[in-house]
C-alpha cells in the first residue's frame, strides 16, 4: 500500500498561529512534534518510500525540513491550489507511473487521530478490501455530538465482516448541515462523520476520473505521461492551472455507484482541528480543564486554552473559558466560543496589517 499525505491546506482558523504561509499542519499543537510529523508516524507499519507527501510550491521546504526521512522522489509539488479533486488526482497519477494497480491511501496531515492502533488496523483492512473487491472505501467515525463543521455520511447495509471489522454498504452523502439537521443525523444513529480518510486502488480511482470529470483527467494523463522531466515543468503546470477547482467528493463521491463503496467505521480519537475551541475539547479532560503551551502561569482559571509561542511569559488570574495565543507578532484573546468566528477578525486582521495573516 502507497499513503498519500495530503499537506497543502492553507487554513487560517487557527491564527495566529497557522496564516497563509505557515499552516497549522507544520506547528506543534498536540505534542512535541509538529501535525505533519505526528501524520507520519501513525504511517509507521509502511517503509518511508511507501509514504508521498502532496503539498503546495509555497511550503515544500518546510515540509522536506520536517520529514527528512522521506525520499525526495515521493514529494509530489502541486503547482496551484484547485482543491483535492485534482491534488488527489494528480497524486494518483503520480504514483501510477510505478504503481498502476496499487492500493492508495488517502491522509491528511491536519487531523487529530488519537488511537494509532485503530487507525493502521482499519487501513489494513481498507486495504484488503480493495484488492479482493476493487471498491472505493471509507474510515469514517462515529457521530459524538450534532457538528455543523463536519460534513456526514449515511450508512448502508451492514454487509460481511473482514477479520472481525464491521462494514457497511454506503448511501449517501450529507454535505455540512445547519444545526437542526445535524442533531436529527446524530439522533438517527445511521450516520458518520465524513473524514475523508479514503483506501482505493490507483486504476480504480483513476477509471473514475475519466467517468467523472473526463477533462481533469485527460489533463492528468497529459501530466503523467510528462512527469520526471525538466524540460515539461511549464507544461504540467498549465495543465494543473487548467484542470477544475473541485473537492473529491463533490468531484467524484457524489456521482460514484454507490454499490462500489464500502464504508468502514472505526474509533479513532479523531477530529478534524478547526478551531481553537475544537482543540481544548480533545486535548482536556473536561471542559473546566485548562490547555497550556509555553511559558503560561494561570491561577484561578478554567476552561482556557493559553497557547505561547514567544519568549514572553503569559499570565492569567481569575479568568474562564478563554483562548490566549501569542506569537512574536501578535496576540488573540478571544472566548472560546468565539474563536469558530475568527474568520471575521481575520477580515479586519488583513485590511489593516496584511502581512499577519
């Protein structure tokens, strides 16, 4: 099996830390070791040259100086941001060259997985299943609670189990719902959480994107064939420019066979790390708890996450239910209720000092 860390996102949610050119998937948010390199190390049954890892022009550095145990041939450079339809795609296509019949593994290097042993035993059986069945298939989690963050997945019918694992057959996809909606999925017991985490074989996946989106992948063939040579780099480039802007699943997921999917439930301590208030609830035992980074002194606080990044010392007396980040060029407070809001603040962050953002 091939893995494909995806580690190309761009989000801001969690500023000031993670900003345009610095992500949160290249800081340390959950331990000693950055998202990108706690990633890896759940990959850590694969040999290094089974792992590839797709990331953007702007932090191929970064990410090399990261995962130095990596091998140069398995950073896959998109050329543009157009969204995981064509990242994926491109990555496919990529290891194709090699691999035409291999089964591919589909990470992100920004969530949150607690439960490393859970996570290699489900990819194993994903895995599995793809070689013997030749099907699309889905770790999905279980629904803990009625989020509009995250979108859904419907559950089919409960199908045979591979080595003692549950699966299920698949209906539908549930796109990130209003409040409302989301508690009746939740209360319905007959969905997930969507996490993307996606096991297939590469000349399945790819025979898709040519049932799906022909013109993406008339473009990735064009790249493919190219692939390796210097003398095509401005060439994959426009192709890659070209090619539609669009997510896997409204790309491809949406339109599939739906009996060519199988989805695989798991309990993974899983969450996709969107906002500040989303982390001090995975990492604290309860919710008075506080979460602490740097040199931070909290007395009589609660509930608070207190981020530090600078040589400064932060200090709290009397306070709940906040999130304090600083950095060496800027400071948020913030309620942690507020802080799944930010995207306003950033608005205003950008019209007066471009530059932190």
């Amino acid at each position: 099996m091939k893995a494909v860390i995806l580690a190309g996102g761009s989000g801001t949610r969690l500023w000031p830390l993670s900003r345009k050119e610095s992500p949160k998937q290249l800081h340390k948010l959950v331990s000693r070791k950055t998202l990108l390199q706690e990633t890896i190390d759940r990959l850590d049954f694969l040999a290094p040259e089974d792992i590839y890892i797709a990331t953007n022009e702007k932090y191929i550095e970064e990410v090399k100086a990261q995962t130095k145990e990596i091998p140069e041939k398995n950073f896959i450079v998109e050329p543009a941001m157009r969204d995981t339809a064509t990242c994926i795609g491109f990555a496919a296509s990529y290891i194709a060259k090699d691999h035409p019949h291999e089964v591919m593994a589909v990470v992100y290097s920004d969530q949150l997985i607690k439960e490393k042993k859970n996570f290699q035993e489900k990819l194993k059986v994903a895995e599995r299943i793809a070689r013997e069945e030749n099907t699309i298939n889905i770790i999905e989690v279980k629904a803990r609670y009625p989020s509009t963050a995250y979108g859904y997945v419907m559950l089919g019918d409960a199908l045979e189990p591979v080595d003692g694992h549950e699966i299920y057959g698949f209906e539908k996809f549930v796109e990130k719902p209003n409040a409302e909606t989301a508690a009746k999925l939740v209360e319905s017991f007959k969905y997930m959480w969507n996490t993307g985490l996606y096991v297939w074989r590469i000349d399945t996946i790819l025979k898709a994107y040519a049932e799906f989106l022909p013109d993406t992948y008339r473009r990735l063939m064009k790249m493919m064939k190219n692939m390796g040579h210097d003398w095509a780099e401005s060439q994959i480039k426009q192709e890659y420019r070209a090619c539609e802007k669009i997510s896997i699943d409204y790309g491809i997921m949406e339109k599939i066979n739906k009996k060519k999917v199988r989805i695989i439930p798991a309990y993974l301590g899983w969450s996709d790390i969107g906002t500040w208030k989303t982390l001090h609830e995975e990492l604290t035992k309860s919710p008075d708890g506080n979460l602490k980074k740097g040199s931070v002194l909290a007395i009589d606080t609660k509930g608070s996450l207190i981020y530090n990044y600078s040589k400064k010392l932060v200090a709290t007396l009397g306070v709940q239910d906040l999130v304090i980040v600083e950095t060496e060029d800027a400071l948020l407070v913030c309620s942690k209720e507020h802080s799944s809001d930010l995207k306003k603040l950033i608005k205003e962050v950008g019209e007066h000092k471009k530059e932190l953002l």
